[in-house]
C-alpha cells in the first residue's frame, strides 16, 4: 500500500509596508512567498490559502527592523520552490551585500556561465520572496535599472533607500 501523499498547508497575511502591501506566504510553516501589490509573477491569491499571521511573527519583525533602517541581512528559513538553476541563481542574490548591486552578467559569471545573462534575468523575476531575497540588487550592463516584478519604481526606492539617498521610505504604493 502507497502511504499518502500529504498536501502540504499553505498559510497567509498581508501587512504595509513604505512599498505598499506585501503578501507574506508560509508553506508548513517556512515562509515561501513575499509577493508586492500588482508584481508580475504573483500567483493567484486562491494559493495562499488561509490567511493567518501565526508562522510569520519573525518574518514580519526583521521586515519591521530593515525598513527602519535597523537590519541589513534577514535571517529566516526559506522556503523556495524553483528549478535547481533558478534556486541557484536565489542562492547569488542572498550573496548581494546590502546597498550594493550586481549585474545579471556577473552573476551569470559567478554561476560558472558567463553566456547565462538573460537564464539569469528570467530566473530572478521569477524570484517568490522579494525584498528577502534582494532581486531588486540587479541592474543592467550599463548601471541602468531594467526589470523588476515590482515595477520599476519601487526597484528604484529601495535601491535609494538601501544606499542611503530616500532617507525617508514613505509609502508610495
């Protein structure tokens, strides 16, 4: 006898944040999800199952503490459903040292193919816990700031805001 498969529990909240509503996604317990108002790629809200703020208390306090300037490197188990080469490419973007950036190529380059740029690219939008898991380190070639699941704009917030320039993260969303 085949012993059953358990479909694993999906949990939710939502809480503000300077850019705008953020959707917090627990998968047993271990957040999975960190999804912007509008952000392409953002699943269907019908799979984030209950809403519930239990298994996020500590994600929510170190969300608190980096925008109040207080954090810099979030410390939270994850949980990231992806192919091996976009976990890979995840893996990279945790490496991005607060307030500074990356381009796709170099971290094409630092993934063992340098060819890999636009691989990259794709696999960082597709990245499920933003903000913690800082996609929005990566720029273009030529320093110019190019895709971003949360929109341009707030790409260019909180790039100003790790680097010290928006000293103010105001809500803009």
């Amino acid at each position: 006898m085949t012993p059953a498969t358990r479909t694993p529990l999906t949990t939710h909240t939502v809480i503000d944040s300077p850019y705008g509503p953020l959707t917090l996604v627990a998968t047993d317990g271990v957040l999975s999800g960190l999804y912007m108002s509008e952000q392409r790629h953002r699943p269907g809200d019908e799979t984030f199952g209950e809403r519930s703020a239990e298994p996020f208390g500590e994600a929510i306090r170190q969300l608190d503490a980096y925008f109040a300037r207080e954090l810099t490197d979030f410390d939270l188990p994850l949980n990231l459903a992806g192919t091996e080469f976009q976990r890979r490419v995840w893996e990279q973007l945790l490496l991005i040292p607060y307030g500074e950036t990356r381009t796709y190529g170099e971290l094409a380059e630092e993934l063992g193919n340098p060819n890999a740029s636009r691989a990259v690219g794709l696999a960082n939008g597709k990245n499920p816990v933003s903000i913690i898991v800082p996609c929005h380190r990566v720029i273009g070639s030529t320093g110019n700031l190019i895709g971003y699941g949360g929109g341009l704009p707030r790409k260019q917030r909180l790039l100003a805001f790790e680097s010290g320039r928006d000293t103010e993260p105001d809500a803009l969303f």
